[in-house]
C-alpha cells in the first residue's frame, strides 16, 4: 500500500524556533539595556507564539530573581544589625 505524504502548511505566527534560535534569542536577551528592551517587545509581539512565550518565560525568571534577591538582602541586612 502506497503511503501518502501530507504537507501541511502552519501559519507564520505557530512556526517553531529551531534550538539555534533558542540560543540566539539567549544571547541577544543577555544583553544589559537592548536584551530587556527587546524582551518586553517580544513578549508584547504577535508575530511569533513561541518567541513570545519564551520572552514572557525569560520575564518572569528575572521577576521572580528580584523578588528572591530583596528578600535574601532584607533577611541578610535585617540579622547584621541584630
């Protein structure tokens, strides 16, 4: 029995981002000033599902970093003085 092969056509916006792409979009969101600029932009985008996704990822790590160095700095200030 012969087998057909379907070649099905996504929409630009649901394209997967090759693991090169990942670690392009790493080192470009390393970046000091341009790589958070252009991560919110690219969290913000439509353009891509999976570049959005990973933005809003590397978003909320940075969030939750910040968060978690306060509150060891607020514990580590608060028993120096003690």
């Amino acid at each position: 029995m012969d087998q057909e092969c379907y070649k099905y056509s996504i929409h630009e916006k649901f394209h997967p981002i090759s693991a090169w792409g990942y670690i392009g979009y790493q080192i470009l969101f390393s970046l000091p000033i341009l790589g958070l600029i252009l991560m919110i932009f690219f969290a913000c985008s439509n353009e891509n599902i999976n570049r959005r996704n990973y933005a809003r990822a590397n978003l909320i790590l940075i969030v939750i970093s910040a968060i978690f160095t306060v509150v060891a700095f607020i514990f580590l200030v608060g028993s120096a003085i003690v």
